[in-house]
C-alpha cells in the first residue's frame, strides 16, 4: 500500500497523491489547499484527545481505545485500502508533534489491515 504519514503543515510533494487531513480539528492557519479531503471521522474523539492532552490517558491506552474507534469506520478503511492497492497514494495528514505517540500511524496500520 501507499500510504504515506506527514505533518499537517508540511509542504505537499508530488509523491503525496491524495492528501487527507485525519484531525478532529482543524489545525489553525491550515487552509483548504493544503489538504484534498477531511476525514474526521478517522480521527480520534474529543474525549479521547482531551484525555491524551491532560494526561489522564497513556499513549497505550489512548492507542488502544482509538484502534477500537476506528474500526467502527471499516467502509471507509476498506475504500481508502483498495485505493493504496490500485496505486493511489495516501497521504495521511495530521498535527501531532510527535509522529511517534500519533494517531496517524494507528490508522495507517488500519489501512493496512482492511
């Protein structure tokens, strides 16, 4: 599959095909040419980035509960699968400053799984 991880604010390149903002909110200053689709119904829930935010919810934790979020989303997780498979790049967008404790390679793996 391609599927590719970025930040939000992160210039597109020509490898990223369709770029998908994954955030619950959108990032501030982020316009609408600098992504191709918002999903978020891919991202985590308010409570659960609340959570993670105040530090009442590990990154184990936070990460088990979103695998179980997102997996009410398996349409979208197998239309977004056939279309890596078919060679359409994704490029999954979010604004986590960690790329390791984020959300977006949980869903990458989602993807992957479908």
């Amino acid at each position: 599959p391609l599927l590719i991880e970025k930040g939000a604010y992160a210039p597109a390149g020509e490898e990223d095909g369709l770029r998908l903002l994954v955030t619950r909110f959108k990032p501030y200053g982020l316009g609408k040419q600098d992504y191709d689709l918002w999903l978020r119904d891919l991202s985590p829930s308010s409570a659960l980035v609340k959570g993670f935010k105040a530090g009442t919810l590990d990154w184990k934790r936070f990460a088990g509960r979103y695998r179980k979020e997102v997996e009410t989303q398996k349409s979208l997780l197998r239309m977004l699968r056939f279309m890596s498979d078919e060679g359409r790049a994704l490029t999954l967008l979010c604004a986590c400053e960690k790329p390791d404790r984020c959300h977006r390679r949980l869903l990458r793996d989602a993807i992957a799984r479908a």
